[in-house]
C-alpha cells in the first residue's frame, strides 16, 4: 500500500521539464510549417499563443485555451491604425492595373497562393500608391474577404465591370481566365484612350498657338501704336475701333473675363447635374460632325467588349447589361442599357431594344446583335463587333487631323487677318493723307 500511494504521488510530482521539452519541439516543427505557408504577422501572432502554453499547466492548456480567436486578435492589434486614411489618397494609374492584373493571372495560373501573389506584386509596386493598395487588398483577403470584395472597397480605381469579372473567376473557378480577359480589356481601352488623344493633340496645340498670337497681338502690339490713332482726327474703321474695344477690355477688364469663365464652368457643371439636359446633349454630341461619329466608335467598340466578355464569364444577362451601363461614360447609352434591360426582364431581346434607338445603335450592331442571340454566341457576336469597331474607330483617329487642320487653318488665317486688317487699315489712311 504504501508502495503504491509511493508510485502514486511520483507520477504526480513528476517535474515538467520533460513534458516541456517535448513540447518545444512539437511547437518549433509546427511553426516551421506555418512560417513556410503564412505571412510572417500571423506567424508572430501564433508564436506569441504557443509560447503562453508553456508558462501554463498542461492540463489546463489542453481544456480551456481559446484556440481559436486568439490568432485574430493578435493579428487586428498588429494593423497600423494610421494606414487606412492613407489609402483615401492611393491612386493607381492604369499602366499599373494592366500590370497587376496580368502578373496576379500568371501567378495563379502557376500554383502561387492569392496571399503570396498579392505580398509579392506589392513588392513589386512602381508606385507608394499601388503597394498601399495591394497591401490593403492582401490584408482583407487574409482577413477572410474574397479578392473582388475586397477590390470593391476601392471602387474609385477598380471599375464594376473588373470588381464583377473577379468575382465571377472566383465563384467559377476560372479566376486565371478572368484576369487576362480583364488585363486584355484594360489594355485596350488605354490604347482607345491614347488613340484619341493623340488625335486631338494637333488640333488642340493650333487652337492654342492661334489664341495666344492672338491675345499678343491685343495685349502688347496693338497698344503700342494705339497713340497714333487717337491722334487722328478721321474715323476709325470699325475693325480698328472694335480691335480697340478687345484690346481694353483685355487690358483693364481681365478679371471680369476670369470671373466669366469660372461662371461658365460653373452653370456648365451644373447643366450637366440635369437628367433631361445631359441627355440632350450627349445625344447631340454624337452627332457633330467628325467628332462625333469617332466617338460614337468609341462607345459602340466599348459596350460591345464588356458586353462581350461579361456574357463570356457567364455573368447573368441582366447583371451584365446593368455592369455595362454603369461603365458607360456617356449618359444616354447609359440611359439605353437601363431601358434594355427592363426590356429583357420583359421577355425582350438585346437587338429588340436596340432597334428603337438607331442613333446609338447602327443597323450592324443590331443585326450582328440579332444574329448572336438566335444562334446562342452573342459574346463572341459582341467581340467581333469590339475589334470591327476599334478598328474604325483607329483609321477615324489617324485621319482626323488632316480633316481638322483646313477648318484650323481657315479659322486661324480669318482670326489673324481680322487683327491685322485693324492695325494695317489705320496706318494706310494715315500715309494716303500725308501724300495729299
């Protein structure tokens, strides 16, 4: 008996230095794993759990550590507090969207984890900008947020259309697919962008060049010979006296023309704010002359592609149309696809509410649009419509300034000719008289 209430209380008094040196190495080959494949906070965090195991009796570790919700604390008291305002300013440039999107394809295409994908386009970043943003969009995922919720918290650098086409890789699987689809689409917009303006690049820089010559000539020329004029006794031209008139208003009354102008942009903005008059006004945009018709390519090749591609990630035809009409920068497209799709929630078709606007939607697009839903490929109708109308849309930008310089040169020669009728006129009267 006592042998055994002996034994007894030895196995009881037993030090615990053999049980904690077993477990120091159980807790060094478990943290070898988690450091391989988690980032090195929530390793820190982890370590910081297990060590406070040691400190603590083994029976009680086993029974009541709160095991699951100590990681998360650690890792919340670990995130800068003053990173987040920060991020209110973060801009990405869309050279460095294409970027991300086509570098995060290709390592999950590769087998490389969202979280260590995102770590190392962060390090990768151009820009403090963009690794803020990247940094933010791994920490939610981590956090347990999906890659296009947590792009959604910056929908004012990722559109609806890339936010819904993440969305649809991850629930679907085709995440790689869908990001190149978005890096592709990404791409060409910027190259439609570029287009444009370096199309307008000419005319602008001799819109420009004509104004300045011109407000030179009114500020600084003309006031210098103004003197001989109001010497003479004849009456002015009326070119001359209104040259006269512009030349002191620019020189005493130039705030008035600041204040004009601020106004002016001001009630324009306001205009704009009006449902009825934005419509009007987009609508008659599109048809100005040479303008219009390569901004109407602009649109057409743009709705088609996300139209195209959303239908192609199997998006549901309702949220697709509702995604590319809020990507739409005109308002009366966007007003149309909003009228199209009540259609179709009616039992309509695409090409049934595209034919009642044909100043929006040439015969072709309805046709091709037509053709597409009957034979059930409208995204690839929609793609092929896309890369029909960029490139028209690119021969209209390549010729558009040798369309627009004779206007230019036309208004620019009448502009200058008129300020050089006003001071050449004067001076002839004055040396007709001095020959008589």
């Amino acid at each position: 008996m006592k042998s055994q209430k002996k034994s007894v209380v030895k196995r009881v008094s037993l030090p615990t230095k053999g049980a904690s040196h077993r477990l120091g190495e159980q807790i060094k080959t478990v943290s070898a794993r988690i450091s391989a494949v988690m980032p090195q906070r929530v390793f820190a965090g982890v370590f910081v759990l297990l060590s406070r195991t040691i400190s603590t009796p083994v029976v009680e570790s086993t029974a009541s550590l709160p095991l699951r919700r100590e990681p998360v604390i650690v890792i919340e008291s670990e995130r800068p507090a003053a990173r987040m305002p920060r991020l209110m300013f973060a801009r990405m440039s869309t050279q460095e969207q294409i970027l991300f999107t086509k570098r995060l394809s290709i390592l999950v295409k590769a087998g490389v984890p969202i979280l260590q994908a995102l770590s190392m386009l962060r390090d990768q970043a151009s820009s403090k900008g963009a690794a803020s943003i990247m940094e933010s969009l791994r920490h939610q995922v981590e956090q347990g947020q999906s890659l296009a919720g947590a792009m959604k918290q910056y929908k004012r650098i990722f559109s609806d259309f890339a936010i819904n086409i993440v969305r649809v890789g991850e629930i679907s699987g085709t995440l790689t697919q869908n990001l190149q689809y978005l890096a592709d689409e990404l791409k060409k917009n910027q190259e439609l962008k570029r287009n444009i303006v370096s199309a307008l690049v000419y005319p602008s820089f001799i819109v420009v060049a004509t104004l300045g010559i011109a407000a030179l000539l009114t500020t600084y020329v003309f006031p210098k010979i103004l003197p001989i004029f109001a010497s003479l006794k004849s009456t002015l031209p009326w070119t001359t006296r209104s040259l006269i008139a512009v030349s002191n208003f620019m020189q005493h009354d130039w705030a008035y023309l600041i204040l004009g102008l601020v106004l002016l942009v001001v009630a324009w903005t306001l205009l704009l704010k009006i449902r009825f008059i934005r419509l009007w006004i987009d609508r008659n945009f599109l048809r100005m002359p040479l303008l219009g018709p390569m901004f109407k390519n602009y649109y057409i090749s743009n709705f088609t592609r996300t139209l195209g591609l959303l239908l192609k990630s199997n998006v549901g035809i309702i949220e697709a149309l509702q995604i590319t009409g809020s990507t739409m920068g005109s308002f009366a497209y966007r007003k149309s696809f909003g009228r199209i799709g009540e259609g179709v929630v009616r039992g309509l078709g695409i090409s049934e509410g595209m034919k009642t606007d044909k100043l929006l939607y040439p015969s072709v697009v309805t046709q091709m649009t037509q053709v597409g839903e009957t034979t059930g490929h409208l995204s690839s109708s929609l793609l092929y419509l896309a890369e029909m109308y960029e490139d028209e849309m690119n021969n209209q930008t390549k010729n558009l300034s040798t369309s627009i310089e004779p206007v230019l040169m036309i208004v620019m020669g009448i502009l200058v000719g008129f300020i050089a009728i006003s001071i050449i006129t004067p001076i002839y009267g004055i040396t007709q008289s001095l020959h008589t």
